[in-house]
C-alpha cells in the first residue's frame, strides 16, 4: 500500500544538523528502543498479530535483533505468540497492565546504572591493608547511584506502555495505515500458503 502522505523515510528520519559527534554508549542499548517501539505498533487499534520479521521491516531495523527480543517479552509475559502463516506476536495483557520498566527489565535483564568496585579500600597508602574506616557503610558514590536509580526506576515503573503510546506523535490516520500495511503482509502469506497447498493436491491428484 502506498500513501504519499506518509513516505517511508518518515519511519527512519535522519539527523540533519550537521553534528560530528561519536555515538556514546549507554545504558540501555538499541535492543530496548526496538522492543519499546515495537510493542507501541501493537498497541494500536487494527493490528491482530505482527511477525517479528514484519515489525523489523516496518522499522526499518535488523530482523536478527527482533527475532531476540520477541522472545524475551514473551518469556516475560508481555506478548503472546502464535505459529504459522497468519502467526505472530500480540500483547499478553492490556497496555495499561505493562510498565515501561517490565519491557526493559525483560530486554536487558536487570541491567543496574553502577557497579561499585569498592575503590576507596584500594589507595596506595593504606600498603594493601585498608584501615576499618575506609569500608564503613555504603561508598558515598555508591550511595548516590542507588538513590538515582530508584528514582529512575520508579519513573519508568510508573509509565505504562498505554501512556507512552499516548505521548508518540503520530496521526490516527497513519496508525491506520501501519495495520494496514502488517495485516496485508499476513493475508498475503496466508493466501500464498492456501495457493501452495492447494497446488500440491493438485499435483497429487494428477499423478
């Protein structure tokens, strides 16, 4: 289905400011911005399934990657799967029921923000001995990190997918076309799968 309304460098837009900047690490990698935007895909109204092979091609991202991901949320009860042609993914539960938390939680595992290596015991001048003052408690900068993580976690907690797919400017009308666009992928493969079989009989009959 085509629409000159929506092109498809529309799903994919580029950065065109000019910027030299390397690309920085962080915490979350790519694999979170894949399943959070495909779980978005089938919040919305019209889609009944969507293959991973489908979200990948719609995103424009590598069905590989997707391929790993489906299968983590589904392990965590976000998305329910069906086999065959006219299979695929769906949510498990309604989105209000998913927080962003549990999507990435599923994706990377309980991934923390700090690893304290409990520096402060190692400076040169305690000779390899730390006195017993330099371990009481929790490292200051440990400290920090765990109040700052907790705080970051009880945002994303307290998101659901509903109200991040609320927040995603995209038109009703494009959304429309988007389920269009994965439910004919799937009455295409499933007419094709019919068509073959129905060929195959064909073929045994002659023979």
């Amino acid at each position: 289905m085509k629409n000159e309304q929506f092109p498809a460098a529309c799903l994919n837009p580029s950065p065109d400011d000019g910027s030299t900047e390397q690309p920085r690490s962080s915490l979350y990698g790519a694999s979170v911005e894949y399943g959070l935007h495909c779980l978005l895909w089938l919040v919305g109204e019209g889609v009944e399934r969507a293959s991973s092979r489908d979200l990948a091609e719609l995103q424009g991202v590598p069905t590989a990657m997707l391929a790993k991901i489906m299968p983590r949320l589904e392990k965590a009860g976000i998305v329910s799967s069906m086999d065959g042609i006219a299979g695929g993914y769906a949510l498990a539960r309604s989105a209000d029921e998913i927080s962003v938390l549990s999507v990435i939680d599923a994706i990377e595992g309980g991934r923390r923000l700090f690893d304290c290596k409990e520096v402060r015991k190692g400076c040169v001048l305690f000779g390899g001995t730390p006195p017993a003052w330099s371990g009481v408690g929790i490292c200051g900068i440990h400290s920090l990190m765990r109040r700052a993580e907790k705080q970051m976690r009880a945002e994303l907690a307290g998101t659901s997918l509903a109200e991040l797919a609320r927040d995603v400017p995209r038109p009703p009308q494009f959304d429309a076309l988007a389920a269009s666009w994965i439910n004919d992928r799937s009455n295409s493969r499933r007419a094709a799968r019919i068509a073959a079989v129905k060929l195959a009989r064909e073929k045994r009959r002659r023979t």
